[in-house]
C-alpha cells in the first residue's frame, strides 16, 4: 500500500482538497483501489452551512472536504472513518455583544479560536466497534458569544457514545492529546485495508497530523503548483524538528519546507468551476499530476 500525503503551502485555500480529488478519481478510473484519508479537520456553522444541514439531518458530524473526497473516490467508508477528528466552528454573534453593549470585546475575542469552537468528534475503532466521541464547548455556548444550533447540537449528544463538555483551551487541548492518536491511527489502518493507495489531505497547512503516519509521497500545494518531496527526507525532517523540542503536530509548511528535498514541481492550471464538481473531468486535466504521482511511487 502506498500513502501519499498533501498538505498545504499556504495557511488557507492552497487547493489541497483539488488536488486530492484528482488523484483519487485518477486512481479509481486507472483501475487502482484507492482510498482518501482527511485524519483532522474543521468546517463553519455558517460558511459552510449546506454541509451543516447535511449533518443536522443525519445527526453527525462531519466536514465538507470529506464529502468530495469520498465522491471522488467512491469511498464505501462511513464519513466519520476517513475524517476521524472534525472541529464544527462558527463566528462570534455579534447581535449578542450589541445586546450587552460590549462591542470592544468583540474584537479582541475575535482572534480566540477556542471561543469560535462549537464541538469537536473522535472517531476511535476499538475491537471492531466504531466509537463516537463528542466534546462540547461549554463555554462558547452558554455565553452566546457564538451563532449556534443548539437543537443540532442536542441531536449530537444524543447520537454519541460519550460525551465531554469543556470550558477552556486547556482542556481542549487535552481531550485532542488524549483522543486524536488513537482515532487517527484506528481509523487509518481500517481505510488502508484494501487499499492500493491512500490520498492524505492534510489540515490547512499543518504538515504532521499524526506521528505514526508513515508517506511513500509528499506533495505540497498552492494555488498554480504541486511540489513532489522525497518522503523519508520529509519524515527525517520532523524526527529532528522533535529531538530539538518542537510538537510536529504544530509544525507548518514554513517551518519545514526550507529543509525538504524537492523532487519534481509540476505547474497546475487555473479551473473553472465546472471542472471542480466534475471529478471525472478534474483528473482528465490534471492527468499529469496522476501519472507523476504513480510514476514515483513506481506504479507508472
């Protein structure tokens, strides 16, 4: 099986979930079976709120890039397996702050991302059986700071099979250091099971979702570029990042980059939008991203 990892150059719109796409569906229509794997993501109430209606009717949580990955590879897997850990974030309600007349907080929360946080799901595969995990912001809702469905929100605990209700980053923190490696591991061995391949789409542009993820191919993205880098130097990489005290979960594409061996850069062209709803069509214009992907991982 092989595992090719895409991350992000840029914090936001790198065009990861494209990407991604194109391979995916590129693989399957070449014969191969392949799989897509999101391990961490997070999605807007209100920015994203078809995806959040979706969710609402069918009481679960999930993201949006997940739901044109497994189209695009036509992925018989539960949601929640490929994208084990999401966050369901919102803006600040800032009807609530006129109300109470503190407006000036408004804009020194804003840059709180706690505060923006509704819930969060761990998926886990324990002995066979898929569990769900739910962590509640508390905080966020009981303050009405933010924009919520709190119907919505009552369906989720009802739906998961345990529920964690927190009130500070702290805690955030640890429920993530304390649920994420199991859910992304477990979830990931189940996804790689009959695969050939394994697309990873990484989390804006975080480049170590998860230690124990070993890659065959890394590719970096931004608008107009995919960039192919050797692997094993990749994860080197992160190895002596860590041995000097750095988390890789909190790396960045910037803290990193200027140490990867490069392999092959290859130019992407600007889509219209049609071409981005059509999968099919998508991996046709990008063939050359497919054949490169195969051709380094010797599967020309």
């Amino acid at each position: 099986m092989y595992s090719i990892f895409v991350f992000g150059l840029l914090p936001e719109s790198s065009g990861k979930t494209v990407i991604s796409s194109a391979l995916a569906r590129g693989m399957v229509n070449r014969g191969i079976r392949t799989e897509v794997f999101k391990p961490r993501s997070g999605h807007s109430f209100w920015y994203q709120y078809d995806v959040l209606l979706e969710c609402k009717k069918e009481e679960r949580l999930f993201c949006e890039d997940i739901i044109k990955l497994k189209s695009a590879c036509r992925s018989p897997l539960p949601a929640e397996i490929l994208n084990p850990v999401d966050a369901l974030m919102s803006p600040l309600n800032v009807k609530e702050f006129l109300k109470r007349n503190t407006i000036n907080m408004l804009y020194l929360l804003e840059q709180d991302t706690f505060l923006h946080m509704i819930a969060e799901r761990y998926t886990i595969i324990c002995k066979g059986e898929i569990q769900n995990i739910l962590c509640i912001n508390t905080r966020s809702l009981k303050s009405r700071f933010v924009i919520a469905d709190l119907e919505y929100i009552r369906r989720l605990e009802k739906s998961a099979d345990r529920v964690l209700y927190i009130n500070s980053l702290d805690e955030w923190n640890n429920v993530f250091k304390c649920y994420s490696q199991e859910a992304i591991s477990s979830c990931y061995q189940r996804v790689s099971e009959k695969a050939d391949y394994v697309i990873v789409e990484g989390f804006n542009d975080a480049v170590c979702p998860e230690k124990s993820l070993q890659y065959d191919l890394v590719i970096g993205v931004a608008p107009g570029v995919s960039i192919f880098y050797d692997a094993e130097a990749f994860h080197e990489v992160l190895e002596t990042l860590e041995s000097l005290g750095k988390d890789p979960r909190n790396l960045r594409a910037e803290d990193v980059l200027k140490y990867l061996k490069k392999k092959k850069t290859l130019s992407i062209p600007a889509l219209p939008s049609p071409y981005l709803k059509d999968y099919d069509r998508l991996s046709e214009k990008l063939a050359p991203l497919v054949d490169l992907t195969l051709k380094l991982t010797d599967r020309s």
